[in-house]
DNA sequence: GGAAGCATGTAAGATGTTACATGATTAC
DNA sequence: GTAATCATGTAACATCTTACATGCTTCC
C-alpha cells in the first residue's frame, strides 16, 4: 500500500459506494454533491478512475448503449471498499484549504485607496449573501428527511460560513478609514506596511484551519 | 496581452510590491502573508518569477553575498506595477476557493456510524477553536497600528470563518443521531443516500461563494 | 566538532483545468 | 430542420507539491 490516495481518490470510491457509474455520470455527482466543498473536474474525475482501476479498487465494464454512446460502469470492488473505509478511519488527514483572491487584493488595497476597496467588499459580501440565501433553502428542504441527516450537516456547513463572511463584508466595509488620500502614498505606506509583514508570525508548521 | 495572469502572479507582484526581494526571501514573506488565504509553495514562487520575468514584469539582478550564496533579486518593474493595478480594477475575478476533506468524509458517515462521525466533529472543532484563538491574538497585536487596516481585515477573515467552523463541529456533533446500527446499514441507507444526491441541485454555472 | 538550521535554489512528478471531439435527442 | 443540449469521453496544457542539492553558520 505504498503512496496514500488523495482526497480526490477517497471522493470517487466514495460516491461509487452507493452506485456504479460511468465516468459522465459520476461527474454529474460530483456536481450535485461533493463539488461544493471538494470540485474534481470531469477529466479529473476520469484520470481518477484510471488510477482506481489500475490499482483494483474500481472494476469498469463496457456496456452497449442503443441511441447513446457506449459506455464503460464503474464498480467498486472489496478491495476499494477497504480502501474507502481505511481512509475514513485514518486520523491523520489532510487539512482543509482555503483560497481567496480578494483578501490578496485587499493586502494592497492601499495601491486603489478605500473607495474602491469598499466597492470589493460590497460585491463580494452580496455574493457571499445570495450564497447563505441559496444553502438556507437547500437545508430547510433536506429538513424532513432524516436519511439526509450527514449531507445537511455539510450544508449546514457551507451555510454558517457565508453568513460568517457576509458578515464580515458587511463590518469591514464600514470600518475602512473614511477618507483616505491617493494621490501616491504607496512608496511611503508600501515601506509601513513591509515592517508590518516582517513582524506577522510565519506559518511553518501550521495546522489546517 | 493573451493570457491572463493567475491570483498566485498577481500575489506575487503584490509582495514585490512592498520591496524587492530574491526567491527565497519571496517565499518567506509569502508565508507570513498571504500563504494563510493563498497558499505559494517555495518551487512555485520560483517559477512564478521565472515567469513574470519572461514577460517583462520584474527585472532580476544578481546580488554576490559574502558567507551566503548569491542569489537574484527581483525588482517589479513599470510594466509589473501597471499590471498588478489592472489585477486589482478588474471585477471579473477568479472566486474563492474551499475544500475541505472532512466534509467528504461526512458525507459517507454512515459506513462507520455516528459515534465515529462524532470524534471528527470534535477533533475537528477543536482545531478550528485553536486556530481561532490564535488569529485573534494576532487581530488583538494588529489592533493600534493604524496601518495595518487591511491586514487586520484578512486577519478578521480567517478569524470570523474559524469561529463559524467551530460553532457548527460543536452543533452538528450535538445533533446526530444519538444511536444508530451499525451492522451493515449500508446498502439499504445507501441507496436512499443516492436518491437524495439526485434531488440535489446542480450547481454547473456557480457563482464563487 | 557534529547536528541542526539557514539561505539559496532545481528536478521530477502529481494534480487539476480548458478546450476539443462526436453522434444522438430534444426543443422550438 | 437547425440549434441547443445530452451523454460519452480524450488531448494538451497549466499549476502546484514533494523531494533533493549545496555550502555556510550557529548551537551546544
């Protein structure tokens, strides 16, 4: 068992775990599941299952389609259902990422001054709303179903962090400076702003958030 | 100008922004900066610049040291500044990006049953509590420099994020199912599981959350 | 005076995305 | 009857990570 599988990996063997399926159609349910918190793109998805394949976790089986193209279904086999639950099982997992470009724009927010910052923060912070909107009605709709008890827990999930985030739009948006003066403060504010970086704590061995 | 530029260029330019600097002392100042919301490992930094300097952005000039090696420094250059301010007025920007594995695992829980679910949540909450606690001691450091306003914000992010993190491993632990069998479950369940991932929206044209 | 760590970087490979291909079926 | 969309997939490329290399300097 040398070269752990990726999240990726552990993704697929996971939603074949309720069904075989081709390598379209797993797409598709990476798009309606785990893509909110974990996208894999479909020649990814792909890719994926040559590698599954090639290890024996996944067994694919050409199947004759009238009307359609052929296509090849997936199956996980015993030995990919091991995998799967070794991998549930295994503490040591990756940590989560996060990747906001506006937050590398708003590190030198200083270079378009706060007028135009306010104008970041206001799009993104109504984007991060109508996300929380959407995800609300998704959660009251799993509500009654109680099999669905762990995929409302992920979008519970998706749904207090964009509250958290408009929020935060919201807050920062009005505790920028009110005025601020453009006509070329960078080299000056660029220099304070160095030290700063310079004083921040590093992050060498940081545990994920 | 075919091409766009990446978050990780532009991220680049950024901190070349603030002073030139050789690729090693790139990465370490990506590490106490932006690395907490956009990550840039050492390699990548290296060949960012390689990049950027192919296109005219920054200049390198190599620097003899005496005891320490040589190395290039990097200078960003007109043409560098007159693009990271194009990045930075552009509206159409790439949207955050989330992924976050135990959400994967939570969404197959039933294969190793609610208690086990359980000692994720709470692993995973306290995680999130510690780094919550940290950021805001840093928000607390940053407070008085008046400076720091837009640094102190990406710091609030990360902290207002971490706490709805932590806040929802604590209620979701609390609210599973307090019991649950445990002796194989899974096809019956599973099946159920998958006919819901049908009823799930797709989410083919998403806007970033 | 050996081990650990700093300052500088490169090579190789894994992961992930954008764009394309193809024939049927449905929508208007 | 043409345009869009579905169902199936591949090719080419861009991005990012893990592991390595090298010589100094500091620590104990």
């Amino acid at each position: 068992m040398a070269g752990r599988l990726s999240t990726t990996s552990n993704a697929v063997m996971a939603l074949l775990s309720f069904a075989p399926m081709s390598g379209y159609q797993l797409a598709r349910a990476v798009d309606r599941s785990v893509s909110r918190f974990w996208p894999i793109s479909k020649p990814q998805v792909y890719s994926e299952l040559r590698r599954l394949e090639s290890l024996g976790f996944v067994e694919g089986s050409h199947v004759a389609q009238d009307g359609l193209p052929d296509k090849r279904v997936f199956t996980l086999t015993p030995a990919g259902e091991r995998a799967l639950d070794a991998w549930l099982q295994d503490d040591h997992l990756d940590a989560s990422r996060f990747r906001i470009p506006v937050l590398v724009k708003l590190l030198v927010a200083h270079r378009v001054g706060a007028h135009e910052a306010r104008r970041w923060l206001r799009a993104y912070g109504a984007a991060a709303e109508e996300q929380r909107r959407a995800l609300q009605e998704l959660h009251d709709a799993l509500a009654d179903t109680p099999d669905a008890a762990y995929a409302r827990a992920t979008v519970l999930y998706g749904l207090k962090v964009s509250r958290a985030v408009a929020e935060w739009a919201e807050e920062v948006e009005h505790s920028l400076p009110a005025a601020e003066i453009r006509i070329d403060p960078r080299r000056r504010r660029a220099e304070n702003a160095l030290r700063l970086l310079g004083a921040l704590p590093s992050r060498a061995g940081r545990s994920g958030r």
